[in-house]
C-alpha cells in the first residue's frame, strides 16, 4: 500500500494518482480530484478508451489490467486482454503481457500477480499466477458454485481470499494449490440463521470486493446485490455498499460502514415507529432517533421473479426504481405484515408480505395499471392518476375488498372519477379518511407540459375536497391554491418546480417538495394549512456541509407523511430525510 497517494484505473482507459490528504475537490466533496493534488497527470494507459478492469501495486509498481477493447456480451473481460506495468510516477507503460479474461488483480508475498479470470455464470472462474514480467507460474480453477468477485493476496502465508457472490455468500480462502483452506463469514450470509434477511457481521449479502492491508487485516466489500456474477463497469453500485474491517483472524470487527441506497424515493415506518421499510430494506430505529439498515428483504434464490432483483434493474444499479409517488408503502392487516413498491415503465405496484420468522419480503400480488402515478390510503385502497393527451386526465380507485386464505390482498376493478373541478391536467392524488387532495395545472395556469421536468411536476394548482368523489360527480372545493409557486421568466430553464405532496393530517399541513434548481441551489419542503390551504412556511432540511454538494436537497421523490413525520426523499444524496412539525409526532 502507498501511504501517500491513492491509484485509480477508470473506465476510459486512464489511471489516476490522487493524493490521500486532499484528493476530494474542496467544495464539491463528490468529485476527486484528477491529479493536480499529486503533481502529475493521469496516465492513458488504453489509447482507444476500452476499460481497465483491475490494479495492483506490486514492489512498487503498478500493473493494471487493460481490456484492449470491447468487453464480452455479458459485460466480462474479453480475450484481448492485457495485463500492463506502470511505475507509480505515472510516466507510461514498461512490460504488457496477454491475459485473455483477466480482471482484478492482487500482489502475493513473494511479489508474484494473481488475476482473477471471470466467466459467464454456470463455468467455472479461474486464478492465474504470473511473475511480474508475464511468465504464467500456475494456476487452479475454482469450484462452479463460486460466483467470484474479487481476489485478495495473504501478505504472510500462500494463500488467496476470494469474495463469492454464489450461493454461500461469503470469502473463502485458498492456497496456492487450490484447495480451500478456510473462510471469513457464515455459509448462506444474510440468508442463513434463524432470521433471514438480517444484515451484520459475518451475514454477508452480494460480496463484491476484498482487500488485505499489510499488517493482515481484512477489508471486506458488499452491494446487495446476491447471487449476481456482476461486470466490473455495468455495475456502478447497489442497493447498499457495506464495507467491514476485521482483524488477521477474520472473525473480529474492527470497524463497519453500513450505507443502504435510498435512491429513487422513500418509505413508512410501522404505525409504533420502531422499523422503517424502504423498497428491500429494512431499518431499525437506535436510541438516537435514526434508522439503521437491519435486514435486506429480498431473497432472489426463492423469489427468482421478484421485480427488484430483475436483470434490468441490477444492471441499473437500484433494486427497484421508482419515478412517481412513494416508493414503499407499509401496513398490517389480517395478522399479516405488507409493503409495497412500485416499479416504473411501465407502473407496475407489488404488494409484498413478510414470512414468518423472517425479515424476508416475498411478492403475493402484482398490479399493472394504466396510471402514472399511485397512492394507497390508510384503508388499503389504491388511486391512482391515469395519464392520458398532454396530461393527467382522470381519478381512479382500485378498491381493497379483502384478503385470501393464504393472506394475499384483493382488489376490486378500476373506479373511475374523471377530471376533479378545477382542473384540466391532473398529476397526484392524496386521500385522508373522507378528504381528498388533488393536484394539476387549472385553465388559467401559464405552465404546461413543455416546461423542464414534463410530467414530473405535480402541477401548479392543489385543490382539497371535504368528502370524496362518486361515478356521479365530485363535490365542490373545500379550498383552492393556485399557483403555488412562479414561473420565471424563461420557463424552459431549472427552477424549484413542486415534484410531490404528502398530507400530514396529524400536524394539520400538507408538505410540498420541490426539485433542486440552478436558480437556488436548493429543494425545499413547502407546508400548507389543510383547513384552508395558506402557505405556513418554506423549509430547507439541515446541510450536513456548507457549500458541498452533498449538502444541497433534491426533492425529485417521493414525500411521505406517517405517526405525524413528513419523510421526504433527498434524490441528491440518496437519503431518506424525517422532518417533525412540532408537537405532531409519535
């Protein structure tokens, strides 16, 4: 390891030097810093742009595994491949050799380089040892049920740790030989154990990457991702990234960082609000008030069909990838636990439930409507806005007419509202007990759908009913806000276009989130008074730094309101934000 610099190869063909005390951009913490910290410029190391697929830093060297051209069909390391040595100045390649489907690589004690071959699932991958000029030494193949991920070097003793995403979920350990010899994690990971699903040390779920530091102590990499034979560039991230530091012996946690990926929207807390579910997580509340990732709820060994581990999806880099509304619903009914998510283009809503002794979600019941977006009311009703010409044209309720024996929820057919008074495009709908909210564009509205987010905006109008609608009519307006909010000049430029609303009836306000802006460099969380539809106020949620991207609020999600919360998803940051109004929550 170099105590001074950090190397990167990237998926341009270039590698990096980055200097480890300064090597984010100051003020924009997302971006790295591309060489100016470290006093040289990146390397080209594949002049025809093709990916680098792997690095080592071997007696001082770098050697670094270059595609040298298209990868495979299954996004793998292609038979041109090459393995290539850079000095750590950057200064160009000196030694290449050919590694036909050679990806991540690891120095051994003896300054050897080992490369992982990946194969396309169903075969077998391989371990090639190469000196350091390109002779091939030897090399074992390992066993099929191993989906391997990465390869890490013992700095002590002749042996290999690889990271297997196959059915164990675990790292195991190999000598030079090919023979097993030990592993870091239980068999089954997160699946195994009186409690399915939960996440923790030695629980592993979708081992993605491993390294050993000098001294021996283990890095361990996770995406939840399970059971995926992942390309090294298709996949950027999963649903999660856990990275865990144990001690040599590979059983003592040293330290862990647990980040479960929120992108795409947000979820409820159980009606008591100690868990909170969020699309295939599951969180439980500490003693601070925070949710913690405690179990992954998906199992794609015995729900091979379950919507958020498709291939699309995976290769998308989310489980499931909402666009419209909440991501996640969550309730109890008939001695059952549900949630449901929905999946976009097309909407597609799937209503999970919890298995017995387990954190495991499996789906019981799938609906595809005809809609652009949905909202279920605390009854356990969907409605839903049907999209149809330039906008939303028609209310519908999916009706809940009870469970079957086995526990799955049934829903009656489509009930169609049309168009409520007072508007002329429709976007989202809230139901409260006897109330409704609706939202859209009036005849007297400037904005239309040519403007920058189209149908994402949820319109310029919020209208609530005291009593809900019938095949008949709706009834007249309880009250009418319009607009709520300004166009610019220019309205084809970004501004803090409303995404979403949420009614919090125990606080007595509804929450309207808008989209970050160039104009303001900010979202916003704007209340309004559901018993006659004044603004109360604007609210920025806290920035965790000043002046850093990371800082700013996205409200291009969902916002949900439960136990009295507005949760609001951070699109930016991928974060699940609660803001309490006061005296409101449980």
């Amino acid at each position: 390891m170099d105590s001074t610099y950090i190397y990167t190869a990237a998926g341009d063909g270039q590698m990096t030097r980055l200097d480890r005390a300064n090597w984010f951009v100051p003020a924009n913490e997302h971006v790295y810093d591309s060489g100016s910290n470290a006093g040289v410029a990146p390397l080209t190391v594949d002049p025809g742009g093709n990916p680098l697929l792997g690095e080592t830093l071997c007696d001082g060297n770098l050697f670094v595994t270059d595609s040298n051209g298209a990868l495979t069909s299954t996004g793998l390391s292609p038979g041109t491949t090459e393995i290539k040595e850079v000095p750590t100045s950057l200064s160009g390649v000196t030694t290449s050799w050919s590694a036909p489907g050679a990806s991540v690589l690891t120095c051994d004690q003896e300054g050897d380089i080992w490369a992982l071959a990946e194969n396309t699932a169903g075969t077998a991958d391989e371990l090639e040892r190469f000196t350091d000029t390109g002779t091939l030494v030897t090399s074992f193949t390992l066993p099929t049920s191993v989906i391997a991920q990465g390869v890490a070097a013992s700095p002590s003793s002749d042996e290999l740790l690889v990271a297997d995403n196959g059915q164990d979920q675990d790292f195991k350990w190999f000598n030079y030989a090919g023979a097993q010899t030990g592993q870091v994690g239980v068999t089954g990971g997160y699946l195994q154990g009186s409690d399915p699903g939960r996440v923790g040390p030695d629980r592993f779920v979708g081992p993605r990457s491993v390294a050993i530091d000098g001294s021996g102590n283990i890095y361990t990499a996770e995406n939840c991702m399970p059971g995926i034979a992942q390309s090294l560039t298709d996949v950027s991230n999963g649903p999660c990234a856990i990275i865990t530091k144990y001690e040599p012996n590979g059983t003592t946690v040293v330290w862990r960082d647990v980040d479960a990926n929120t992108f795409g929207g947000t979820g409820e807390p159980t009606a008591d609000g100690s868990t909170f579910f969020d699309r295939d997580f599951e969180f439980k509340r500490d003693a601070n008030g925070n949710y913690q990732p405690y179990a992954f709820t998906v199992d794609p060994r015995d729900n091979p069909s379950d919507p958020r581990v498709s291939s699309g999806q995976e290769l998308g880099g989310t489980s499931t990838n909402d666009s419209y509304g909440a991501t996640t619903y969550e309730w109890e009914a008939d001695g059952h636990r549900y949630e449901g998510t929905f999946e976009a283009n097309p909407l597609t809503y799937v209503i999970f439930e919890q298995q017995a002794n387990s954190e495991i979600m499996t789906p019981v019941y799938t609906f595809s409507p005809n809609d652009e977006t949905l909202f279920m009311d605390s009854s356990g009703n969907m409605w839903g806005v049907v999209k149809g010409g330039e906008g939303g044209n028609d209310v519908v309720e999916y009706p809940l007419t009870g469970y079957s024996s086995s526990g799955t929820p049934e829903y009656g057919s489509a009930v169609s509202y049309g168009m409520p008074p007072g508007l002329v495009d429709v976007r989202r709908v809230d139901v409260e007990g006897n109330a409704i909210y609706v939202s859209g564009f009036s005849s007297s509205d400037t904005d239309d759908t040519s403007v920058w987010g189209n149908w994402e905006s949820m319109g310029m109008t919020l209208i609530k009913f005291n009593s809900l609608p019938t095949t008949s009519g709706w009834p007249s307006a309880a009250w009418t806000t319009d607009p709520i909010y300004t166009l610019p000049n220019d309205d084809t430029n970004e501004f803090p276009e409303p995404f979403g609303f949420a009614v919090n009836s125990s606080a007595g306000l509804v929450g309207v989130t808008t989209l970050f802006s160039t104009s303001t460099n900010m979202g916003s969380l704007q209340e309004y008074d559901t018993s006659n539809g004044d603004l109360v106020q604007t609210l920025n949620p806290p920035l965790p730094g000043s002046g850093a991207d990371e800082g700013y609020f996205d409200g291009q999600g969902a916002v949900v309101a439960k136990n009295g919360w507005f949760w609001l998803a951070d699109d930016w940051y991928t974060r699940i934000i609660g803001l309490c109004p006061s005296g409101a929550c449980t």
